[in-house]
C-alpha cells in the first residue's frame, strides 16, 4: 500500500494541533487546521484521481495523447484501474474498488477524460494539450462524489510538464459534513527528478464553515521505486469569518512546522521517509 506523507498528515495533523494547550493555538486555530485538512485532502484526492493526465501524457496531440493512458496509478491495489478508449479524444477511467489518499478508500466509478488542442498551442514550445475531466457516478466509501476539472498541459521540454489546473470536489466527510471544495494550481512536473511541485490557491467549505488556503512551492518526490518522500513546501490556512491563521512549513524531513496566528510554533511528526539529498 501506499500513502503521502500528506495523507498521513491530513489526519494526524488535526489530532495534534487538538491536543495542543491553549498557550500554543486556541480552538478557533485548531477549527481552521481542522478545515484546512479537508481542503488540503480534497485537493489532493482529485488531484490523484486524475494523475493519469499529468503522469502519463507525454505528446502533444489529442490521439496520440489517450492511447499513452495505460500507465499504472498511484491508487492501489494494482488493476484496481483500467481504462478505455471510448472516443477519437476520450478515454473513460474506470475505478474498481481503489484506494487512493487522505482515506479515500473503496473508490468506484467512472472519469471521462477529453483532449483537445489547448488554446494557443500552436504558439507553445512543444504544442499544449487541455483535458478535461468529468467523474461519473463517481462514489468513496459509498457516498456520492462529484469532481470536475480542467487542465491545460504544456510541454517545455522531453522531461517537464506544466499544468494549469481548475478543479472542483464535493464529497461528505466522515463526520458528516458536506465539503465543498475549488483549487486553482500550478503544477509542475519534472520526469527526471521524479518531482510534482504544487504552488496556487483553494477555497474550501466544511459545512457553514470556510477556509482559503494558500499553497506555496509544495513539492513530493519518489524514488525509482515510486515510494514517495517526505515534501517541502509551505500551506497556509485561513479561516473566513474568525480570521485565524495556520501555517503548516514542510523541509523534506519527517517534521513539519506549524505556526498560529501568534507565531507560535511547534512540531509534528510525518509518516514518510526522507529522500537522499532532500531534506
């Protein structure tokens, strides 16, 4: 099995920031770490539903595009994914029991996935693509997702990739609460260091609750292997109405910085391993 770093956070992150005394956060910080997770969760659970377009297009044209989708995913278990052609531009992603990040665990349906020339992409080094993604009676642990999203791939060079990426989710957590979610990323992809950095914004609702994040040179890496490392990077929470700010500070090592709105700052563990060289 495998998980981010991230993932394991998601979940741990809130716990510990809970069971902080009063000195270090207070309860309307713990709130936005709390909602901050969902946000950060729900970014990259769609995100990772449709790695397939950013991890395995590698030309620039709409039909060369859908038959190189026959990569293998990050959800596990192995063939829990498959795919098909079902257009000249189109391939429908089928989900069979997946298991995927931030607990997003027995993933069933369907993702249609549409190329098209993107705008302009005669102009691009490399040429663009946009893809279009569109979840179809797509279902977690039973309860209906709805996800779409759009992402304009470009292609510098042989070994990066970079994406403008707009996407929406929608999902109930475990707690009942209906989070509602937008991201606006840049995502960068370097083949040859086996990196994804993250930088951009999202807007997260948790019920009546809401919270921006802000996510500034997040980078993961893995190794030949595909064992993911420990991240660097920074996320930064704020809620809406109380106007409370967290900031999470990731190094590449297995703890990560968290810091309240007074400066106050301690640390956390991270279930991942850091990668030689990083961190």
């Amino acid at each position: 099995m495998k998980a981010t770093a991230l993932a394991v956070l998601g979940f741990s992150l809130s716990t510990l920031v809970a069971g902080c005394t009063a000195a270090t956060v207070d309860a309307g910080e713990t709130q936005v770490a709390v909602d901050g997770d969902e946000g950060v969760a729900a970014s990259v659970q769609s995100t990772d539903l449709a790695s397939v377009v950013f991890d395995n297009v590698s030309v620039a044209d709409p039909k060369m595009a859908t038959a190189q989708l026959s990569m293998p995913t990050q959800l596990w278990p192995s063939g829990c994914v498959t795919r098909a052609q079902t257009g000249p531009s189109q391939v429908t992603v089928t989900f069979n029991d997946c298991t995927g990040p931030f607990g997003l665990v027995h993933i069933d349906g369907q993702e249609l996935v549409t190329f098209v020339p993107a705008p302009g992409a005669a102009l691009a080094p490399g040429g663009a693509l946009q893809a279009t993604i569109e979840g179809v009676s797509l279902t977690a642990n039973g309860r209906p997702i709805s996800h779409s999203a759009t992402a304009v791939i470009t292609f510098p060079d042989s070994n990066t990739r970079a994406v403008a990426w707009n996407g929406s989710w929608k999902r109930m957590n475990d707690l009942g609460e209906m989070v509602q979610h937008t991201s606006d990323l840049r995502i960068s992809v370097d083949l040859s260091t086996n990196c994804r950095t993250i930088n951009g914004s999202a807007q997260t609702h948790v019920d009546a609750r809401e919270v921006n994040t802000t996510i500034t040179g997040y980078e993961m890496c893995h190794d030949a292997m595909g064992q993911e490392g420990c991240p660097s990077g920074a996320v930064d929470h704020v809620g809406v109405t109380s106007g409370k700010t967290v900031q999470i500070q990731f190094n590449g090592t297995a703890e990560a910085d968290v810091t309240g709105a007074r400066g106050d700052t301690f640390q956390v563990p991270l279930v991942c391993t850091p990668l030689p060289g990083r961190g």
